[in-house]
C-alpha cells in the first residue's frame, strides 16, 4: 500500500469452528471493506460456517488449521499466505490466532496486526501475554469502553495509545424499524445459549413474567445454540403452559426476529459489546438488559430501555412487566432506541474508522 494507493490489502484471521457474535462481524466487516474497493483475505479453519459463508459471500478464503500456540509449520504456512496475498495488515481474533498469524505477519514484514478483543475480561497475568499484545500485536482493537477500561486496567504495561475504541456498527438498510405486529406480545432472546449470556436468569424470571401476565400470557421466542439447549429444553417442557416459551434455534433473518418482538430480554452476566441489544434498538424495540459491562452503553435506563441488576429475576421479570402493560411507554423507548443507534453506531462509520486503523499511523485519524 503506498500514498497513491488507497486501497489496503487485509487478511482477518479467525480459527473458531463455531459461527457466533464474532465471526458474524467479521464477515460483515470484511464485506464491507470489499465493496469498499479493499482486497480481503479470509483465514478460518477448513470447512468452518465462518469461510463457508465468506466463500458464499465471493470473499477470498484459505482454510488454515490454528490449532497449537505457535506452531512453527502453521507459521510457515501463514507466512507463504500473507506474502502471497500481498498483506499491508492483519487482523486477528483469538489469542491463538495472534500467536501464529501475528508472528507470521511480522516476519513478512507486515506492519500493521491488530487484534481484536470481544469480550470484556480482564487480559491474564502471564508473561507471554505481554509479549504477544505488547510486540507481536501493533495494537488492540476493543468494542465498548468497558472492555477498554478492563483490557488496561488488567494490563498496566499496555500504552493507552496502543488501545482503539471500535464500537460495532449496525446496517440500518437491514435493521429498520416496522410497526410491532399486532396480536400476542413477543419477547426476545437473542445470543449464545450459556451461563454469560444470563440464560439461567432467564429461565428465573420467565415464570413470574407468565404468572404475572393478564389474559393471555406472552411467548418467549429465544434464538441460539449453545451448550444450554437440552437445560432449556427440559426446563420449558417442566413450565406449566410451555408453549409460551419457543426455541428458535438458529436464526438466519436477525432484522426479521427482532421486528417480530415486543421487546428484548439481554440477562448477560458480562459483554464485549451487546450486539443483539444494539440490532433490537436500531428496530425500534427497547431493550430490558443487565446493568454489567458495555451493556449501559448501548442500552440508556429510562430513555432506550431499562436496565436491571445482575442475577436478579424479580427485577428483570418487573422491568419486562414493565414494558409489556405500557405499550406507550415500549413505543417510546424503541423510537428513542432507533434513533440513537443510527446516531451512535452507524456501520459506515465505523468501517471508515476501521479503515483508519488498518493503515500506517502517518496516515490515520484518531477517533475522539
């Protein structure tokens, strides 16, 4: 990439055999930076959903087993890739994916390899972290300012200037809002069927939410796949009416789920960024989350949605009893949610501030 050429040729590096959150942006990501006139390089795992689906999309794809920290030969083979795909930056995703793709990079003499962290925990205190974040890595991308605080605070020999904020972005073409279908109010889950996205506070406060409901009980509709399945699947079949929960399993068409709703129930224990929360909004639905981690920045109390203590079910049964007995106040908040999150989390924005990051520092705008 020189000064007459805009144009910035990425590899992303994701080794999850699982489609989640992240790989969902990643695929996004890397859409949007092609139509954008980028040359991008997707490395997965052979035959994972992610490069299926990026192949699917026309994306140019290699299949490269990142399974041992380091491995000299994936390294190598890494190496051959990213000189081959005439790489100016790399973007990585998992710690493993840093070790073997990170230093393949440098070795090529790719300058820019960022990586990416989703999830706001702390980084652990171990030496090679350090070296790994602080040399391999030219900086860290992070998705909300909560996981920003947690990555520096845990890693005090970190530089601030080596941490960017990239929030999510969302598609407003694809999530627009739609008057909500009348008929039997729905609430929504939306994630990764396990115990940090709050399903088991979930299953809490759902009872007491159908217990409490006049007339016809609303429908639980819960999209997603995770180690929790069999456990939800017997506790709904326990309930006394289970046809008021529904398992969606997984769901292609997320505009079309989160305008079939009411509202949103986000029960995490802890987040990176709150994508789902993020996707309801730009629909026009409030959002009833927990008050842990990002979740505040994407959800404001009282104005977009309501947030609840963590490990409460009497409080997030009240705050979605809330919701559905007062539909003037649900409409508002989702009005209110829609406008802000095309405001505050415009994709175009944030490819343009991706853009930024994955070009030499010389040439780069700082968020502010």
């Amino acid at each position: 990439m020189t000064e007459t050429d805009p144009h910035i040729s990425l590899a992303l590096v994701n080794g999850m055999r699982s489609l989640g959150g992240a790989e969902l942006w990643d695929l996004d990501v890397a859409r949007g930076l092609r139509d954008r006139g980028h040359r991008i390089l997707v490395v997965g795992q052979p035959g994972s959903p992610l490069l299926r689906r990026a192949a699917d999309d026309g994306l140019a794809t290699a299949g490269v087993p990142i399974r041992c920290d380091g491995a000299p030969w994936t390294v190598a083979r890494l190496w051959r890739l990213l000189r081959a795909h005439g790489t100016d930056a790399v973007l990585c995703n998992r710690l493993k994916d840093l070790k073997a793709a990170g230093v393949a990079a440098r070795l090529a003499g790719v300058g820019i390899v960022l990586k990416s962290r989703e999830s706001d925990h702390p980084l652990r205190r171990r030496p090679h972290y350090r070296w790994y974040y602080g040399r391999v890595a030219s900086g860290v991308i992070v998705n909300s300012h909560a996981t920003l605080r947690t990555t520096l605070d845990s890693a005090p020999w970190l530089p601030p200037a080596r941490v960017h904020l990239l929030h999510k972005g969302i598609d407003g073409a694809r999530f627009h809002t739609a008057p909500e279908s009348p008929g039997r109010l729905v609430v929504g889950f939306a994630g990764a069927l396990d115990e940090r996205k709050g399903v088991p506070l979930l299953m809490a406060a759902w009872p007491r939410v159908a217990a409490a409901s006049r007339g016809a009980p609303p429908l639980l509709r819960i999209a997603g796949e995770g180690q929790l399945r069999a456990e939800l699947a017997a506790w709904r079949a326990s309930l006394p009416e289970p046809a008021t929960v529904e398992l969606a399993g997984w769901v292609e068409d997320m505009p079309a789920f989160h305008r079939s709703l009411a509202l949103l129930a986000v029960p995490s224990r802890y987040e990176g960024f709150g994508l789902a929360a993020a996707e309801a909004g730009a629909c026009g639905r409030p959002v009833v989350a927990t008050r842990v981690s990002s979740l505040p920045e994407v959800v404001r109390d009282g104005e977009t949605g309501l947030l609840v203590p963590p490990d409460d079910p009497d409080a997030l049964a009240a705050a979605i009893l809330r919701l559905l007995g007062d539909p003037d106040l649900r409409h508002r908040l989702g009005a209110a949610a829609a406008a802000r999150i095309r405001t505050d989390f415009d994709r175009a924005a944030m490819l343009t501030r991706l853009e930024d990051l994955l070009r030499p520092a010389p040439r780069r705008r700082e968020a502010t």
